[in-house]
C-alpha cells in the first residue's frame, strides 16, 4: 500500500513546475525504493530534502522514513541507532506538514514502530545487565512518544521499567558486594517505583529483601580479627537494615498475605531483631499454609 501511495505521490509532484528538476530526483528514489536499492533511494531522498520546496512537502519526508526505516531494519549497532534517529525525524516531519492527513494511515503507524523498537532496546539491555544504555533507550522511547503525543501516559511503563532495573542493580551488587553503588541505586530505583505507586508489592518486597540482605552480608563479613567495638558497630549497623526491611515487607505482606515469600521474610526479619515472639508466630504462619497446600494438592 505505501509504495502505491508513493507512487501517487511521485506522479503529483511532476506535475508541480517548480519542483519539475527535484521532482526527478525524488521519482528516481521512489523507483530505487520500489525496487529495494535503499542505498541509491537514500542517496536521492537526501538530495531532493535539499529544495526549499520539496523540503515544504510531506511527500518528500513519508518517503524518506521509509526508506531509513528499512534502513535500519538491516543495520547493526551502533549504525542503526543514527538511521532510527533519521527515520523518526522524517516521519514526524512529514506528520506535521500533512495538514492534509494525506498520509497519516502510513507515517504515524511508522513512527510508533520506531518508537516501539526502542523500548524493545531498553528490555534488551536490561536482559544484558547494561542497565546505562537500557535507560538512555528508556528516555528516548518516552521523548519519542512526548514528541508526537504530549499527554502520553506512561506510569505503568514507568513502573515496570524501574522494577526490572532495580533488579538488574541487585544482580550487579551481589556480584560484586563491595560496589555500594549498585546497592545506593537499587534502592532509588524502588523507592522511585513506590513514589509512583506505593502499593506497588514487587517494589515494597524488593526493597525489604533488599534491606534485610544488605544487614546479613554486613554479618557475614565479620571474622575472627574483629575486635568488640567493631563488631558492636557491624551488629548495630545491621539492625538499622533489618529495621529498614520491616515496613516494606510488612506492606508486602498485607497486600498478598498468602504468599509464603512475604512470610518467610517476616519471619526472619523479626528473628534478626531478636523479636522470637514474632519470629515464631510467623513460623506458624508458613508452616499453616504449607498445610493448606498440601491438602489441596491431595484433593
């Protein structure tokens, strides 16, 4: 369908006499991309944005984001990248000066595709561990959606993109537990989730394990060199953690009160505080839904 309606378009600007030199140039690239030369297309396309005139036209910039959208469709990082980055100008180009809506059925389905390839990005690098370029993707991807949309929504987006960063910074903290870092930003990571939503349960439950763990592994470092002051210090610095976890994975708890993990957790942050009271009511707890499901699983 679009190198039909291109095909239009090319006949209708032979036709303008001004643009009769341009319109040639412009044809041949149409031609050039109707035969699958997206080379020779760009080479051209390029050349015809060059007059004023056609430049003015949306004819013109549809065609140009086809072609370097197929462009990209067939380049390796980091080319592909720069020709994303033209395609999406060219089709919002072409949006905005179609004050016709002649053309509005084939560039603004493009111009989401394009978008969407680069959340596709950001999911990507997450899967990579390389949670820099999986947020600069991120960024792009909610500018492009602003660009042509201004009241986008993107809060869940927002929440599901932070929830899986953050576990990308726990997974690069336990590689490495003396990188703080990674600890400091997975905790901003989730914090920021549950400013969007604090009933969010895989950030409240996140941030409590991430707590809770942060005071066992300063535990684990302690070694027979460590004198009394310090190991008071590492003891005191450890509760602050534990009671950190307490609120998040007691909201975690409240929200899915069935879930074994949530009670677990609850069950070893109060042991770590030296609460056994509560420590073993939540050991009942676990142990009564264990019973619950084992009966189920019987019937």
């Amino acid at each position: 369908m679009m190198k039909h309606l291109l095909a239009i378009i090319v006949c209708a600007l032979l036709h303008v006499a001004p643009a009769l030199a341009q319109g040639g140039a412009l044809a041949q690239a149409n031609q050039k991309y109707q035969a699958g030369d997206l080379k020779g297309a760009r080479t051209l396309v390029d050349e015809a944005i060059k007059d004023p005139e056609l430049a003015r036209m949306p004819d013109v910039w549809v065609l140009r984001g086809f072609v370097y959208k197929d462009l990209y469709k067939g380049a390796a990082k980091p080319e592909a990248d720069i020709l994303r980055d033209e395609a999406m100008a060219s089709l919002y180009t072409a949006i905005v000066e179609d004050k016709d809506r002649k053309f509005l059925a084939s560039s603004r389905p493009a111009y989401w595709y394009m978008a969407k390839t680069m959340y596709n990005d950001a999911v990507n690098a997450l899967n990579a561990v390389q949670p820099e370029p999986a947020m600069a993707y991120y960024a792009k991807y909610g500018e492009a959606l602003r660009r042509l949309a201004p009241d986008t929504a993107t809060v869940q987006a927002d929440i599901d993109f932070n929830n899986a960063l953050g576990t990308v910074y726990v997974k690069l903290f336990n590689e490495d537990r003396q990188q703080y870092g990674w600890y400091d930003k997975a905790v901003a990571v989730y914090k920021r989730v549950l400013a969007m939503d604090s009933a969010n349960y895989g950030a409240n439950y996140n941030l409590a394990t991430l707590y809770y763990n942060r005071g066992v592994y300063n535990i684990q470092r302690i070694t027979p060199e460590n004198d009394i002051p310090s190991l008071q210090q590492i003891q005191e610095a450890s509760r602050e953690f534990f009671t950190l976890a307490l609120p998040y994975m007691l909201k975690a708890h409240q929200m899915r009160p069935g879930r074994a993990e949530t009670i677990l957790g609850l069950e070893s942050i109060h042991y770590s505080l030296q609460d056994e009271d509560k420590s073993r009511h939540y050991r009942r707890l676990f142990e009564e839904l264990e019973h619950d499901e084992m009966k189920q699983r019987d019937h």
